[in-house]
C-alpha cells in the first residue's frame, strides 16, 4: 500500500516520505544526524513574516519623515533612518539640486564639522557619491569597500583604484567602507547624494538595499518639496527684508541699532526710523496680523504710508497713528495691527510717543531699567475711531530706549507676565562694557531672552517675527 501524498503548496512539491515498510539504514555512530528539514510550509510562513516585518519598519521610517515639518530635520531623520536600514553608524547627505537654485548644505551623522571638512577635501571625482553629485553618467551609486592598511597604493575593494587622499581621509576618520545612493524626484530631478560609513569592510545585504531603495525613492519625493517649502519661505523672507529699511539713518545725538528675524511663515512685523525737519527723527515699530505674502505685503504699505504720515505730521504721534487706523480700516478692512510711533528730538533727549496696542517701550540704563508707562489702547483696526493719549520721556545721557514687537516675548514660550520680566532681568543684566553700543545691547537681549540652548541661526525658524530697535542717546 503506497502512503499518501501531501498537497502541493503555492507550487512549492511536497517532500517525499519514506516507505513504513522499508527499514532505514542504521547511521554510523561517528556520523552526526542531519538536520531536520522544516516543512515547506513553515518556510513559506518565515518568508511572509519577514516581509511584513521590513513594510512595517518601512512604515513607520516614512511616516516619522512625513512628520519632519521643515528641510534641516529632514535631512537630519533621512540620515538617521538610512543609517539603520543599511546597518551603518555614520553617513552624510550633500544636498545640491541639479537645477541650481539651492539650498546647498551637508548634513552628516555621527561627524562633526571637522570630519566633514576633512572629508570635503577628498576629490568629488574620487568617492562614489561625489560622482553621483558631478551626474557622471557611470554614477549609480553602491558599495565602496577601501582597501585595508597596508594594502599597495592604488589597490580598492572590488578591483577599484582609491585616491591617496580619500585613503588618508578615511584612515583619519576610521571608516572601511561607504554605501551610496542618489537623491532623484520625479519633478526637480537630481537633488543631491547620500552615503553611509561602516567601521568595518562591509556591504549591505540584498535585503538591506532593497529596503533602503525603497525608502530612499520615497524620501527624495518628500525632501523635494521640503526644497521648494525652503525656497518659498527664503523668497518670502527675502521680501520682508526689502519692504524694511537697508540701512539706519545717522543722525547727531544718537546711536541705533535693529535686529529682525522673519519667521518661516512670513510676518508682518516691520520697523522704521526716519530723518524729520530740523533734526528730528521718527521712530517706528509694529506688527500686523497673520502670517504669509498677504501679511507681508500688508506690513509694506502700512510702514510706506506711515513714513508718508510722519512727514506730514510727525509731531503729533497720535495724529499719525489716527491717520494709519483709517486707512487700514479702508484698505485692509479684515486685518488688524499694533504699532508705536515716536517723534524724537536728540538734541533735546525728548521723545513723544503713542500706541497701539503695542508692547511699552524699555528705558535701559546705569541707574534704572523700567518700562515706559503708556496707555492701555487698543490695535489698529479693531475699534471705529481709534484715538490714545501720548506720553513724553527725557532718556539720560547714555541711556538707551528699546523697541521691540511682541513676536520676542511670545518666542520665550512663557505667559506673557513672566515673559516681560525676563526681559527685564536680561535688560538689567547689560553688561557695563556693552552699554555704549546698541547693537550689543540687542544681541545680548537676544541671547539671554530667548530660551537656553537657542542659537543665532535657530532664530530664522521662530515661528513669530523678532523686531528689536535699539536708539541710545549721547
């Protein structure tokens, strides 16, 4: 009697069994048994659970990119993701689109700036990725194993010459070995290259490049419109830069100094100062609601006619800033804004000032460090007549008058309350060798008010608009 036969699997033959009534050999003793062979469906099950296994970590990889809301945490979380999908503890990404328009930048993980300067020593021509950045037409990318010390010159993994520098560089740096891959979308083309270091000579597996080809695809899809987010906000914020003024005028008596900062999105913050009849000089700052091209553009007209106003009549401040609400209330009829305008005499250390629903100006200096007391009124555009008292100050020799927008307060992250004593106490804290320049009276403002830990070039991704104007009186 035969045995039965087992059924076929997804085409997969069925192992054959033995007869029960043939006896198998004996083995020799000094003969290990053979393995058992799993059955076929157990192999079939391991296969689909390893697939499932890659997709879910390709899911969540992708879906932490997705949540990367600007270029540089892109890059940063691209790196790191590729890093861990091709088994690799360090890498960079050169970020250089084929069209020319920028950004350009190199983003490294596990190096520092020094090692990434040493590696941009090495000729383009000579690493792998730097041929993919050159679109040589034989640069697709792949594993680059460097050959062990010792090893002739000249002499590279897989039958490939390597450049006495890159040797050097890569002895310095400790790294055997390098995967690279280009960074291709389907509408801007090239964007740039990345590649990942081993410590060892090593390669990925198939799995392993078939797993990050995966992601790879996917991701230069995202850094693509991550570089057309980035150039969208750059030309808006170059924009806003225009719309304020290039320079500060020099005027006797006084010394200024501004800082601005534009958010990612584009305010409408903006100030101004401007030269007055016979000696005078017009001080301005204010901020207009929402964010965008529509906010910038709002901010250029209001600061335009506010300089035209406080021409006319620039010592009466109320006046001007009566004459801006009517015209805001006529042309940007769905917009509100807060402002102060102040009419300065420098001879004199006088200064008239009114408000609109403007943060109080900051009087800094040896004896005292106070905020200017005004009125509590309302912004621009928010009541059907506006209309505010002003106040007068006589700053001391020496003495320093602050201008900010509120966009500085509301960066610190604190309720508004603890917000102006923190700048306060950073105002106080002036250092003595400092106070005769403005200028180092905003950047140490700026260091201590904003949280711990901030740096300079982190201030272009505060999402509220920084506007300091600093006027120091001789």
């Amino acid at each position: 009697m035969s045995a039965p036969h087992l059924p076929k699997v997804a085409g997969i033959d069925p192992a054959v069994t033995a007869s029960p009534h043939t006896a198998a050999p004996a083995p020799a003793r000094t003969t290990p048994a053979p393995a058992p062979t799993p059955p076929a469906g157990t192999l079939i099950q391991d296969r689909l659970a390893g697939m499932v296994s890659d997709l879910t970590t390709l899911n969540e990889l992708t879906e932490r990119l997705a949540r990367a809301g600007d270029l540089d945490s892109s890059l940063h979380e691209f790196l790191r993701a590729g890093a861990a999908l091709v088994g690799a503890r360090r890498g960079l990404i050169v970020l250089e689109p084929s069209d020319g328009l920028g950004p350009s930048t190199t983003v490294g993980l596990g190096l520092g700036r020094a090692d990434l300067g040493h590696i941009e020593t090495v000729p383009r021509s000579a690493t792998s990725y730097g041929r993919i950045l050159d679109g040589l037409p034989d640069a697709r990318g792949g594993s680059e194993v460097l050959p062990e010390p010792g090893a002739p010159p000249g002499a590279g993994g897989y039958g490939a010459p390597v450049d006495p520098r890159h040797r050097e560089v890569a002895a310095r740096l400790g790294y055997a070995a390098s995967y690279a891959l280009p960074l291709t979308a389907e509408a801007t083309g090239r964007l740039g290259a990345a590649v990942w270091l081993y410590d060892e000579q090593a390669e990925p597996s198939e799995r392993q490049r078939d797993l990050v080809g995966l992601y790879v695809r996917h991701g230069s899809e995202h850094l693509a419109r991550m570089v057309e987010i980035d150039r969208s906000r750059s030309r808006l914020a170059s924009v806003a830069e225009e719309l304020l003024p290039s320079r500060l005028p020099r005027i006797p008596g006084v010394q200024l100094a501004a800082r601005h900062h534009t958010g990612p999105f584009g305010g409408g913050d903006w100030y101004d100062a401007l030269p007055l009849p016979e000696g005078a000089m017009g001080l301005a700052v204010g901020s207009v609601t929402g964010a965008g091209p529509s906010a910038v553009a709002a901010m250029g007209r209001l600061r335009a006619s506010l300089r035209a106003y406080a021409v006319m009549e620039g010592e009466d401040p109320v006046a001007v800033l009566s004459d801006l609400e009517l015209l805001l209330r006529l042309t940007e009829p769905a917009r509100s804004a807060t402002a102060l305008f102040a009419y300065c005499e420098p001879a004199q250390r006088k200064i008239i000032l009114a408000g609109a629903g403007h943060a109080p100006p900051l009087l800094i200096g040896e004896r005292r460090t106070e905020y200017v007391e005004t009125s509590l009124s309302a912004p621009l555009g928010m009541l059907a007549c506006w209309e505010a008292p002003s106040v007068e100050i006589e700053p001391a020799p020496g003495e320093t008058v602050l201008l900010y927008t509120d966009g500085l307060l509301r960066r610190t992250g604190d309720p508004m309350d603890r917000a102006y004593a923190r700048l306060h106490a950073a105002a106080a804290g002036v250092p003595r060798s400092a106070r005769d320049d403005p200028a180092a009276i905003c950047d140490h403002i700026l260091r201590n008010v904003l949280p711990e830990g901030v740096a300079e070039a982190a201030l272009e991704d505060a999402v509220e608009d920084i506007v300091l104007l600093a006027v120091r009186f001789d």
